[in-house]
C-alpha cells in the first residue's frame, strides 16, 4: 500500500509530492480537507508512528489560538483534535507498506522517495 495524506492548497505538501513522483509512483492521494481523516485511518497512522503525538502539528494556527500552548494534552485529545479539525495533523503523512513518513523535513522527503521507489 502507497497512501499520502496531504492538503491540495498546501503549497509545501504539492512540492513533496512533486519531488516523490507520487502520481507516477501510484500513489493513493487523500486530500484531508474534502475527504476527512476516518478514525480507522488515523488508528493505523498512530500505530506506525507509535502515538498520536507524532502526528500532531503544532504550528496549526489554531493551536495558538485555542490556547492549546497552555495546555498539557494527552493522547486522547491529541487524537480528538486531529479527529475535528486536519490542520491537526502534521503533514504530509505517507505510508508505503509497514513504513510511515510524518512531515515536511528534506530527511523525511528523501526517505519517503527512496520507500516509493523501492516499492514500485
């Protein structure tokens, strides 16, 4: 299995995507904001990553805003708020068979693209 979660209008997500070869790769799109996170995908994602917190985003703007940064949250709310609201989640997320890769760093990019290639 080959699956990104990512944002369509994310101009950083497009250039990942783009620099992976993810359409010629044939790799299963899902854009989180018309097509919602199923809390069974996000089980699967939080089992590859081993807790919802890696896969939550703090620099969504409404961490800020809801005054999360004053909080101590567990990972039920961390689950919860990515369950409400995609800008939760830290993007983009891709997993290619047993593997996941969480985030927009040049070292996830490039593993993320040599797993695709591998897969392929």
């Amino acid at each position: 299995m080959k699956k990104i979660y990512h944002l369509a209008n994310c101009d950083t997500c497009q250039k990942i995507l783009k620099e992976v070869d993810a359409v010629k790769q044939k790799a299963e799109l899902q854009d989180i904001k018309t097509e919602n996170i199923t809390p069974a995908q996000l089980e699967e994602m939080k089992e590859k990553a081993g807790s919802y917190e890696a896969l939550f985003s703090r620099r969504a703007l409404k961490f800020r805003s809801m005054g999360l940064h004053e909080k101590t949250l567990t990972e039920k709310d961390y689950r919860s708020l990515i369950l409400q609201e995609y800008t939760f989640l830290k993007r983009p997320v891709a997993i290619v068979g047993e593997e996941i890769f969480i985030g927009n760093t040049k070292a996830v990019t490039e593993q993320l693209r040599a797993a695709l290639k591998k897969k392929s």
